[in-house]
C-alpha cells in the first residue's frame, strides 16, 4: 500500500529527568536529539512497517534540515525535500518527566506555509493522513484545506489527527471543529476527545463526534483505544501492561499501525489492535521513532 502524510517534520530535542524540576536553579537531565514532528513521525512507523509513503516536507536550508532530510532517506521515506530560504527548520524541546510523560514546547518555524503546490501527483495512493500542526497553524490553513480539497476529489481515504488540546486551543476551538466533518478518519487522545466534543466521557465523546466523522477513535494511553464507526457500536482495544520509557509519538505510532489495518480489512478492532502493537514499540524507546545513524 501507499500512503501520503501531510503536516511537519521537526527536530526533537528530549530532556528526561527523574527528579523534581529546580525552577531558577540545575536539574540534572538526560538530553538527545533526533527527528520528530507529527506527520515525520507516522511516515517513519509506516516505513518501518514497510509501506511506501510519500511525506511533505519543508525545512529550513540549514544544518537540522539537512540531517532530516537524511535521516528519512535513511527510514525509506520518500519526500518533496522542500527547502525554505530565510527560514529555520521546525524544532520541538520534549520534557519528558519521571513517569515517562511528555510536555511539548514546539517552533514550527519551516513547516508553517504548506499548500497545495506541494502535493504530489495523487494517483495510486491508497489513504492520506493530516495532521493538525498543519491545518491549525494559520499560515498553512488555507493552503492545507486546499489539499484536502485535492485529496476529497481523487477519493482518497483522509485520516486526521488533531495535533493536541494546546494547539487546537491557541487556534481557535470552533474554527477547528468546523473542519472535522471534511475527515473520514479522526484519530485522537482522550483529552482532545473530551475537548472538542464538550463531553466528560469517551463513550460520549464518540456519540457527539461521530456526528461530524464517520469514523472516530480515541487513544487511551495504558488503557488502550476506544471507537466507533457508522455500521458498529462503541468497540474497545485493549493493550498490555507496560512501563513506558517516553511516551512522545506513542499516538503517531498508533496511526501509522491503525491506517493500513484499517485500509486492508475495515474492522476496527483489528486495526486498534495493530495501532496499540506499535504504539507500545514506541513508548519503550526515548523519541517518537526508531533511530538511526545518518
């Protein structure tokens, strides 16, 4: 099969600690750096899972550029290598605490801008992900509605992952569930769920969401995926027990594990089944991909 994913690719930089945080003074910490962003980071899972997959891409024509750029050559990931002058390749710093959760502090920097001249030509692709660090940065908004557009018109499945509560939030709430109804797919954490449906319950969440979606699922951590689509009730995906190392890019894994089940078979408890299998391989690694060594 083959995929397209649209959105950013970043430069992580993971600072773990195991203490408390000395505000104004040292706390010691672990720190690395490795490719990142939303949409990179589902290309790359379905990579390693050996689907061909088409990412789009903007950096900056700098040195983190170049290593990105690299290391996707490297993961087998093809990509429209779009450098942007004057700019600076996205990062993204990723506190990553004692217990293994992430909090995110994000520079979108080369990936704002995106539209639809950076679309490939769209025959043979089998579905398309999006994720919402694109649409829900108001300097790509209009240009990544006008792929959507494209991708509605050449019926191609659209898998759509809301990016995060504190992205939608700083975007505008009601704008952005007004562009839920253009996904066939919605992928996304229970506190996005809960956010954007204005409930308090997952079962809930998914009642009012699949309103607008066809096909709504929300990832549960620990607790595993709940969903719901338009011929079954609400279905449950359960996962094992794990300690988690680093929890960033457990729900892009989920993604790219979820998507080609989902495209092959259409049954959702399979295809959460599959997303929770290479989510669990990403939380027992630190970073939100498998690494290499470009």
């Amino acid at each position: 099969m083959t995929f397209l994913c649209i959105g950013d690719t970043m430069m992580d930089v993971s600072v773990s600690i195991n203490s408390e945080i000395s505000y104004g003074g040292d706390t010691p910490a672990k720190i690395s750096s490795q490719g990142g962003g939303a949409a990179a980071n589902v290309a790359v899972w379905l990579a390693e899972d050996h689907q061909e997959v088409f990412l789009n891409v903007r950096v900056g024509n700098d040195q983190p550029g170049d290593y990105l750029l690299r290391e996707l050559a490297l993961h087998g990931v093809k990509n429209s290598a779009k450098k942007q002058k004057g700019q600076s390749t996205g990062v993204v710093v990723v506190l990553v605490d004692k217990n293994g959760e992430r909090t995110m502090f994000p520079d979108s920097g080369a990936n704002s801008g995106l539209n639809s001249s950076d679309l490939p030509n769209l025959d043979g692709f089998d579905a398309a992900f999006i994720s919402g660090y694109s649409l829900f940065n108001k300097a790509s908004t209009k240009g990544v509605l006008q792929m959507i557009a494209q991708i509605k018109t050449a019926g191609i499945p659209l898998f759509f992952d809301p990016a995060s509560v504190g992205t939608i939030s700083h975007f505008g709430k009601e704008e952005a569930v007004s562009y839920l109804s253009k996904m066939d797919i919605l992928l996304m954490n229970e506190e996005e769920a809960l956010y954007l449906s204005n409930r308090d319950s997952c079962e809930a969440a998914l009642v009012e969401l699949r309103k607008q979606v066809e096909t709504v699922v929300i990832k549960r951590g620990a607790s595993g995926a709940i969903g719901a689509s338009i011929d079954s009730s609400s279905v449950i995906a359960r996962t094992d027990a794990i300690n988690p190392i680093d929890t960033t890019g457990a729900g892009d894994a989920f993604a790219a594990g979820f998507i080609p089940s989902w495209i092959a078979n259409k049954q959702l408890d399979v295809a959460m089944t599959a997303g929770n299998k290479l989510a669990a391989q990403c939380v027992a690694i630190i970073g939100a991909r498998p690494s290499v060594n470009p």
